[in-house]
C-alpha cells in the first residue's frame, strides 16, 4: 500500500463517528431511492404479469339488461380483440358465526373460450359446467371471514335465498384492490366477490338469455375512444351506463395511484438525504483539510502534484460513499421486501415479483458520489491549488463583526458568551443557514411522514363524523316508491329516516365531461351533510347543481355556469343544470341536487335509490336484524362498523411507515448535529481551551459551544414545521386524482414528535461535545498556535 | 506566596518516560516580577503550568498561601486560576470573534473584585483601540490585551510564557514595559518564563533552569527598565 494511502486510511478511522454518521445518511438517501424504484418495478411488473397472464380486460361497461344476442354486435365492433358479456349481481350474504350482513357481487364465471379476465385459483377448485350451486370465491373476503373451499354461504339474490357452496379461492385482475362501491377504504370482511356458472346466476337474478355487464379487450392499433363511443352507442337503449377504459377501473385506477405516490417518494426523500450528505460532506472534509494545510504545504514541497493531492481526499471521501450506498442498498432491498408484505394485503396478486434492476443501485450510488463530489470538491480544489509556501503560513485571523443584532440594542443585555454565539453564527451565515436547514429538513420529514396518518385520520373524521350523521345507509336493489321512507321510519328503534336518489350522469361541459353519479337529497337533510369549500355546512339548493370541487375544476366550471347534463339511464334525457356552488370533498367527484330537482328532471321515475336511518342508541343491532333480510334492501352499511375496519387496516401499517420516517430522519438530525458539533469542537477547541485556562468552568464554555448548536436547533424546528408544510402540500398536490384528494393537515402530535427528534439528536450531541470538552488538554493550548 | 518542595512531574509518553521535573524547590514572593529562564526541555513551562493550576505534579508538594495544591480537584482548580491567576500566552490566545474589550470583559464578568475593561486596556496603552477585533490589531498589540485581560481580574500573580516570543523585539519591549508598569503600580506578582536572557535585567530575581532542575537563582540589585533593553 502506497504511504498516502494509509494516511487517508488511518485518517477515515480517526474520524470514523463522523464518517459513519455520514455514511448513514447516504445510506438512507439510497435506501429510500432502492425502496421506491424497487417496490415502483416491483409493482408494475408484478402488474403486468398478472394481468397479461389472466387477459386483462381494457374497457368496461355496465347496462341494464340486453338479450344475449347483442353479444355478436359487440364483438364486431371495429377495434374489439375479445369480448364477453357477463351477469353481474350484486348479493346479500350470511357468512356463518358473523352478525352482520355481507353484501357482494357475484360475476358469471370467464368464458374459457374469450379468455378475459381469466381466475387465479389459489385453492379449491373451479365449478363444474353443470354446478348449480357453486362458486369461487376471492382471496382478501375468504381470509377475512375464515371461508375454506367446502364451506357454504347463504346468499340473497334477487330477493331469493340460495345457498353457495365454495369451490375454490380465487384472484382476479379486476380485484386486486378491492372497494365496495362508494367506499373510500377496504372493508374485507363485508364485502366479496363471487363467480358461479352463467345458467343458475342467470336464473337466479332474473337475467336468463341476457346479460348487464361487458368487458372487453381491444385489438393491436384499435383507439380505445372510438371503441368506447360505439359501445356506448350499442348499449345505450339496453341502459347503458356509459363505459369507462382501463384507467377509471376502480382496482387499476388504485394500483396507478399508488405507483404515482412512490414516484413522488422516489424524488423527495433521496433529494433531501443526498442534499445533506453533500453538506455534510462539504463541512468536514473542509475542517479536515484547514487542519491539514500544513501536511498539504510539505507533500507538495516533497514533489506530490495536486493531482495526487485530490485524489487522496477524495478516496477518503469515497469509501464513505462506498460504506454508504452498499449499506443503503442492502437496507433498500430489505426493506422493499418488507413493503411488498404489507402491499400483497392491500393489493391481491398472486405472487409479487421482486424486482431489483441493477442500474437502480448504480444510479443511486451515482447520485450519492455526485453528491459527495459536490460537497467536497471546493475543499478539496482549496487543498490542491494553494502553493506550498502559501499554505505553510497559518490561516489569516478570522474576521469578525458586530452582528445586526447587537446593533439593534441587543449588545446591552447579552453575555460575551451570548456575543460569541451570535458572531460565530454570523460570521459564516452559508455554513450556519445550511446546518440550520440541515436539521430542518430532518424535522421537515418526520413532520411530512405523518402527513398520511393525519390527513386520513382527519378525512375519515370529516367522511363519518363531520358529513354522514346516519348510523344505518339502506340501500335498495332498484330506484324505489318514496314510500320506503316512512316504511322504514317505522322500524321499531328507527328515530329518523332520509330518502336519497342515485342517477348515472355524465357531466359535460364543451370538451370536458365525466362520469359520475347525481346524489339527489332532501333540501332540509340532517343525516348527511355537504360542506363547501371553507368545511361550513351548506344546504342542497332547492334548484341548481352542486359539484365537489375537484370536478368543477375538472369541468372548468364555475358557480353559475351552466352543465349539461346526459342521463345515463331510462330515457336518457339531455339537460342543462346551472352550478349553484362547489362543495369540499376528499374522494371521489360527486354531483348533487335537491330531490325535488332531481324529479323535474326525470318526470316519469318518480323513486328513490336508498334511505339514511338514524337509530336509537343500542337498537342498532335491532334495526339491523330487521332490515338486512328485506328482499328489495342490497345492502345495509353501518357507519360505526366502517370506522372500525377502516382503524384495524390502517393501525399496524400507518405505525409501521412511521417508525421508518423516525428512523431515516433521526439518523440525519444526529448526522447532521453530531457533525457540526464535532467540527464547532474540533475549531474552537483552542479557544475554548484558553477560556478554561483563563479560569471559565467547564458549564460556561459548554454553553458558548453548545449555545451556538442550540441556537440554529431552535430556529431549525419552526423552519422545519414550515418545509414540512411546503412538502405536504406539494405531495397533497401530485397525489390529488379522481379518487382522492389529501388534505394538508398536519396534527400538533406530529409537529411534536417532529420537534422531539430533533431536541433528542441535539441533547445526545451534546452530552458527547460536553463530554469531550472536560477532556480539553489545557497544557496544549498555550504552547501551540491555532 | 508559592512554596513548592521536591517537586517532580513525570510524563509517559506511548513507551517512553519523560521527566520533566526532577525535585523543584521553590519559593515565590508577594509583588515581585520573577523570570525563569531555560532552554527549551528545561521544564520551565511544566512549572509554570503547575504553579497555574492547569497541571499537577508527580511527586512533591505546592502550596499557595496556606492552599495545598498538591491534592486538588478539577473544580477547585478552576476556582483558584479563576480567583488569583491572570495568564499570558506566547501566542496571545484571543477570542476572535470578541473585540479587545470584551476579550478583557469576558474574564471580569466571572471575577469578584476586577478593574473596568477600559481600565485595564489603558494600562497596557490601548484605550484607543478598544473596539477593535484581534484581526484588526497587531501581534504586540495583541498581546498587550492579553495582558489587560489578564490583570483586569485583578490577580495575585501574573503567569507568562514567553510573552515576546512571538514578536519582534520592538513590539515586545512595549508588551514588558506593560508587564513592569503592572507589576509596579497593581502590585501583581508576576513571573515570566523565557529562554530570552535580556528579559532577565528586568527581574527582581532571576531563576535559571536546565534538565528539569533549578540551576541557581540570581537577585538583580537594579532592575533595569524594559525599555532600556535591547536585543
């Protein structure tokens, strides 16, 4: 080994609790960056598999009910590859041993011969061509309910009861995120999927020789508008509700969002770890080469050139990147593995293909010695261009000033300990602005970190507590007599009821339109309430339209505006609604009106779609047992249960990402503390030092070094909150879609755990420095110059 | 005031025992302005960082007045170079980011009877040039507010390691006669170590020092005045 190799060797060692702090940090910075590529590939090639290898369907559409002889016309549409027309059911379910009712949807089986959509079998087996009673049943509702192929279910369809045998478990591409209708989050254990033969479902929901659901799959070149436009066309006398393409598919639309969420993690978190790496690296490496000007001045002397002379620093500074980036991508792809274990929970795939391509850790480790390079190439170039009679001198005295500060007065009430503090400060405002963003940016990530927890906590507060004032949500199998209402008032326990209407729309205004649903309520609604755009309740307006904000600007319309609006449903009229106002909503794109409107509307269908109950305390159970066995009810959803299952999914995952974001963050905030208190000691040891001798305790000089720490530390955590906040709302920003909108809330709890971490960083660096400062070799300092 | 007997200091170096004093013993006298002089390695320094309570010895005893400093603590150390020791250093040692007057402030907020900073910058000649940071004062005048800062508290004794060694000798006759002019008019007992010999003509007493070891000491019977000395 060459000598000026084992300098910077032995130099590594000496300094090895900075570089391993440093290291750390890049190890985190590529780490999250393996972590999101790798779950990122992982996702979308697990993705693509499965749904190439089951035939995934790439348009759907749902109608009211068409002969089985258009079935032909459909699969002749220019553009189509393969089609299949299906009966799907919605159903009521008892599942042994669980009180509440389970609502479902039972699909006709795939055509073996068209191929789309084709079933995983995880276990069991499929039904026989001549089973009347048999079905296969998805995965995540099998789990949750504890169902085993052999078991049987009680299933209502059509008013009628029929008991399911279970045959075997299956996947399918259509599911594997699965959302009740009109749900925000999974519920498993009330809601499952279904397939059986075509000839008993269809008996058994009234649909013999038709059908009311197409999928389909497009030929190579075909445009999927155009295929789209002449189905619609096709489906639209048979009730046709307008079809939608891959990308509005509730499960793939999901999956999507969920990529589009790591993508924005891919760039954020890595960004912030190898910005301050590169700091880091910038601060020490340049303390180590003031310290060694005049080792540089005598190698240069002896003949090295400045060639030799950077590419020893820069050795140094590249085993850490080394130690960094093959920790980080190991951690990386351990961690990636963990996460694919909680997606497989959430998203149903078979198998979950790990995907770690190798340029994902080159160009992270790319990223990490371009950073590192950054940080110390002005160091580094200082070393190597000082000529070597220049660099034998000593450093000039430093320059110091009076401080704004004290000219503004404060010179009247602070200590020369508080005037050092300041003026050190001061005197390099780059270095102290960047330590003090530094430990912001640590305090801005645990502060983002618990963005998710926060903004669903508070949607889920805004969705069942602020907006739904019903314990019960009836919902009935077709549009119902109004009627129903008092009917259902009367249920023994029943202390209000509230009728509500459902239409399929598309909302069109010039070239912008959507599919959606309008809500039609009761002008003086109590159980659920719409709020606009500052949370305050508002009414539905006895004539007009309202809209969720994010659709009206999807629209391009603004209050007073006129929508066309296409009914997608009876007669299918075509009519022209003025935006009364936008309301605030976090998921979904909503439409609503006043019941009343909704009839002038649609004249000849007087009726309602479901009713809202609000129940006596303890009678919930009660009006449950009486309603989930009415043959016209689909479905009965309980609010308190909602919350309950939407609490146990998010409890264990939301714990587990927060425990990360802790980590990743303390491990900058003590990096980056650890570090510029090492180097304030390292500098200011001689001063410190002749302050001692001068007869300063050890507390008076720990508190002019740690003061200058802790001074940037207290500033750091307000700044943090606030990049936090910047953070938040820009993920809020990338991640608003069709489906969802996160809210920007940040709790006080987060700001408190965010501030927390940085005070702990900052306390257990300092009791170190404290530590060392007892140990200052007070014979040294009168013998040596700085 | 000082009284040491058989004072040894041993330092242990990785493998190798250095004996930097080998039996010093010393008496020290109120108000008086004592050099030791000795080449380098003649463990003048080790003493003086004895007798200022940053080190302690071996072997042997040291009292301050009734003090015993022999066996003392970390804490009562600091108390004593607080209360009674000013210190001077070759290399002056401010804080840079202070000016001249808050270098001599920052040591009288902790002392209990100082002299005001100005006071004590006037002394050594600088009044004018009180608001200055070091980076703006020359090596000498430097060190004279070292000196101020180290009379300011008000010391018993005055403790400086090659006070001129880092000027040149025109600067550092202006840092003597403010050393003299301490000694004269505050009374303050000072000692100067130096390998510099002119500086000895100036003493009430001169101790010389070789191999760890006092090698004799001469009373000068006319001190002769700093700025008479040349060199």
């Amino acid at each position: 080994m060459r000598t000026l190799d084992r300098k910077w060797l032995r130099e590594l060692w000496q300094m090895r609790g900075q570089a391993l702090a440093i290291a750390l940090v890049i190890a985190s910075g590529v780490a999250t960056y393996i972590l999101s590529e790798s779950t990122i590939d992982s996702l979308v090639y697990t993705q693509r598999d499965f749904y190439s290898s089951t035939r995934f369907a790439e348009v759907f559409a749902s109608l009211k009910r068409a002969p089985l002889a258009l079935a032909g016309s459909i699969a002749e549409i220019p553009g189509v590859a393969h089609s299949e027309v299906r009966v799907a059911a919605p159903v009521k379910l008892e599942v042994p041993g669980f009180a509440e009712v389970v609502n479902g949807l039972i699909l006709t089986l795939p055509d073996a011969a068209s191929g789309i959509d084709r079933l995983y079998l995880r276990s069991g087996r499929f039904p026989d061509p001549d089973e009347d009673d048999a079905v296969v049943i998805n995965e995540s509702f099998a789990e949750a309910q504890g169902l085993h192929p052999g078991d049987t279910v009680a299933a209502t369809i059509n008013g009628r009861l029929k008991t399911l045998k279970i045959a075997g478990v299956v996947l399918s591409p259509e599911f594997v995120y699965l959302l009740r209708p009109g749900d925000f989050f999974p519920d498993y254990k009330r809601y499952g999927v279904f397939w059986m033969n075509r000839k008993p479902l269809s008996m058994a929901y009234g649909m013999d020789g038709a059908f009311n659901d197409v999928i389909l799959t497009l030929a190579p070149g075909a445009t999927q508008a155009a295929v789209i436009s002449r189905l619609d066309r096709l489906l639209g006398p048979w009730g046709g509700v307008g079809a939608i393409g891959r990308d509005d598919q509730t499960s793939h639309h999901y999956l999507t969002e969920e990529v589009n969420q790591l993508r924005v993690q891919a760039t954020i978190m890595p960004a912030i770890f190898l910005g301050v790496a590169a700091f880091l690296l910038n601060v020490v490496i340049g303390r180590l080469i003031r310290q060694q000007r005049e080792t540089v001045a005598i190698l240069k002397a002896f003949g090295y050139g400045n060639g030799a002379i950077a590419a020893h620093y820069l050795k140094l500074v590249g085993l850490i990147v080394v130690v960094g980036a093959v920790t980080g991508t190991a951690v990386g792809a351990w961690l990636a593995h963990g996460l694919s274990g909680i997606y497989s929970e959430f998203f149903r795939y078979p198998y979950m293909h790990f995907v770690l391509r190798p340029q994902v850790p080159l160009v992270a480790s790319g990223i990490s010695a371009g950073a590192a390079f950054l940080g110390t190439i002005e160091a580094v170039g200082r070393a190597s261009s000082m000529s070597p009679a220049q660099a034998l001198h000593p450093e000039p005295p430093l320059v110091f000033h009076e401080t704004w500060l004290e000219r503004a007065g404060a010179r009247n009430v602070l200590s020369q300990g508080g005037r050092m503090i300041l003026r050190n400060i001061a005197r390099r405002p780059v270095k102290s602005a960047l330590t003090m963003l530094g430990v912001a940016l640590a305090c801005s990530i645990v502060t983002v970190g618990g963005l998710f927890n926060d903004a669903v906590s508070y949607m889920v507060d805004v969705q069942f507590n602020r907006s739904e004032h019903a314990d019960l949500t009836v919902t009935f199998t077709d549009t119902t007599s109004p009627r129903a209402v008092s009917e259902l008032a009367g249920v023994p326990g029943t202390t209000k009821a509230e009728p509500f209407r459902f239409v399929p729309v598309r909302l069109r205004n010039g070239n912008h339109s959507y599919r959606t649903a309008i809500q039609g309520y009761p002008t003086d609604a109590t159980l659920f309430q719409l709020r606009n755009t500052a949370l305050q309740p508002v009414r539905v307006p006895q004539s007009g339209l309202l809209l969720t904000d994010f659709l009206a600007r999807r629209l391009d319309v603004h209050p007073g505006d006129r929508v066309t609006i296409e009914v997608l449903s009876g007669a299918r009229q075509v009519v022209s609604a003025r935006l009364a106002g936008v309301v605030k909503e976090f998921a979904g794109m909503n439409a609503y009106m006043s019941m009343d409107a909704v009839q002038r509307m649609l004249p000849e269908e007087r009726g309602i779609s479901g009713v809202r109950l609000r129940v006596a305390r303890g009678h919930e159970q009660e009006v449950y047992a009486a309603l989930r066995d009415r043959p016209r009810v689909a479905a009965v959803t309980s609010r308190a249960a909602a919350m309950r299952s939407f609490h146990d999914l998010m409890a264990q995952n939301i714990l587990i990402y927060a425990a990360v974001m802790l980590f990743l963050a303390g491990t900058i905030a003590v990096g980056v503390i650890y570090n510029s208190t090492r180097v304030a000691l390292s500098e200011r040891a001689f001063e410190l030092a002749t302050l001692r001798v001068l007869g300063l305790t050890h507390r008076e000089i720990g508190y002019i070094l740690l003061g200058e720490t802790g001074l940037l530390t207290l500033i750091a955590i307000p700044a943090g909150f606030a990049i936090g906040y910047g953070f938040a709302a820009y993920v809020a920003y990338r991640l608003a879609s069709a489906l969802y909108r996160v809210p920007v809330v940040l709790e006080r709890a987060t700001l408190g755990r965010a501030a927390l971490v940085i005070v702990v960083a900052t306390v257990l660096s300092s009791i170190y420095a404290y530590v060392r400062l007892g140990r200052l070799d007070l014979v040294a300092v009168l013998k040596t110059r700085e | 005031m000082f009284y040491t007997r058989g004072l040894r200091k041993t330092y242990v170096v990785g493998e190798v025992k250095i004996e930097a004093l080998r039996g010093i013993d010393l008496e020290i006298y109120a108000a008086e302005f004592a050099v030791i002089l000795g080449a380098s390695g003649s463990g003048k320094s080790t003493f003086l960082n004895i007798l200022g309570g940053l080190d302690s010895a071996t072997q042997g005893e040291i009292h301050y007045f009734e003090h015993d400093l022999s066996h003392t603590d970390d804490r009562e150390l600091t108390r004593f170079r607080r209360e009674h020791v000013g210190f001077v250093f070759q290399f002056y040692n401010l804080i840079a980011s202070l000016t001249a007057r808050e270098n001599v402030a920052i040591v009288t907020e902790i002392a209990e009877h100082p002299l005001a900073p100005e006071k004590a910058l006037e002394l050594v000649g600088l009044r004018e040039r009180m608001d200055h940071f070091p980076a703006q004062l020359s090596g000498g005048e430097q060190q004279r507010v070292a000196i101020a800062r180290a009379i300011a508290k008000n010391p018993d004794v005055l403790l400086c390691d090659e006070p001129t060694g880092a000027l040149d000798s025109e600067t550092g006759i202006l840092v003597l006669e403010a050393l003299e002019r301490v000694n004269r008019e505050l009374g303050t007992t000072t000692i100067v170590i130096t390998h510099n010999v002119v500086i000895a003509d100036m003493a009430d007493r001169v101790i010389k020092m070789s191999d760890g070891r006092i090698a004799g000491i001469t009373r000068n019977a006319i001190r002769r005045p700093a700025h008479d000395l040349r060199w």
